[in-house]
C-alpha cells in the first residue's frame, strides 16, 4: 500500500501579499514586487482592492532619509 500525499491548499499571490502585509514590520512595494512577480502597479492595484475588501491597510513611515515606506495590514473585515 502506499501513502497518498494529497498536495495542500495552494498559495495565490493575493494569500502571498496578506501574509506578507501581516507581518509586524509589513512590507514595502519592492519586496511585494519580487515576492509576487507584478509590476508596480498591479501591487498598488492589489492593495487597493484589499482596501475596498475591508482590510485597514497603514502606510508606515521610512525611519530614516532614502528607506522604503512599508505597508502593513492592521485590521481585517472580521474585525471592522
């Protein structure tokens, strides 16, 4: 008899973005850029449909002259 390994839930690049939208530092647009294989403007596009979805999506600040700007998820429609 043999082990069926049957594969798991598949990752879509809109899960891709959110997970890496939740992390605690967020993610700038390049990360999200070269995580996802989009152009710029289909990242900005993604946010903003998760934005009309209900998720709070903050832009968090550079922390020092020339960083990137992150973004980050800070409450879901569940929560809103």
């Amino acid at each position: 008899m043999t082990k069926s390994t049957a594969p798991g839930p598949r990752e879509t690049k809109s899960d891709l973005v959110r997970r890496l939208l939740s992390r605690k530092t967020g993610a700038d647009l390049v990360a999200l850029q070269e995580a996802t294989g989009w152009k710029p403007h289909s990242v900005r596009a993604a946010l903003s449909v998760m934005r009309k979805a209900g998720y709070t999506i903050d832009r968090v600040p550079a922390k020092t002259d020339g960083a990137a700007v992150h973004h980050r998820i800070t409450g879901t429609p569940e929560t809103a």
